[in-house]
C-alpha cells in the first residue's frame, strides 16, 4: 500500500507535464506559420525576449532597466 503512493504521484506528475493535440491540415498549416513567425521573432526580440507569437504576429518582452 505504501509503495502505491510514491507510484501514483510519479505517473499524476508525468500526466501532467505532457499534452495530446489534434492534427489535421488546418492545425499543421497553422504550425507551420506558428514556427516562421517563431523564427521571425527571436531575429527581431533575441533569444529569450519574446513575449507572444501567433500564426500572424508576434511581441517582444518590454525592456525594462533594472
């Protein structure tokens, strides 16, 4: 009974970091937008700045001094 716990608690947290997503052509079509955006917005922001990116726009993180 004890060793039921632990075992649970290391499937619940394994469930929660992993996700299924639906694939049809409108999904992939979308991704690959999603990704040229991506790549689009890390050459503008730099690595680490971006804040959002959509299929059709993306935003950088505010530079705000420390």
């Amino acid at each position: 009974m004890k060793k039921i716990f632990p075992t649970l608690g290391i499937l619940l947290v394994a469930s929660s970091l992993s996700a299924c997503i639906s694939v049809s052509e409108s999904n992939m079509e979308s991704g690959k937008q999603i990704a040229i955006m991506s790549q689009q917005a890390i050459a503008t922001c730099g690595q680490g700045n971006v804040d959002k990116v959509t299929t059709n726009c993306f935003s950088c993180k505010s530079q705000v001094a420390k």
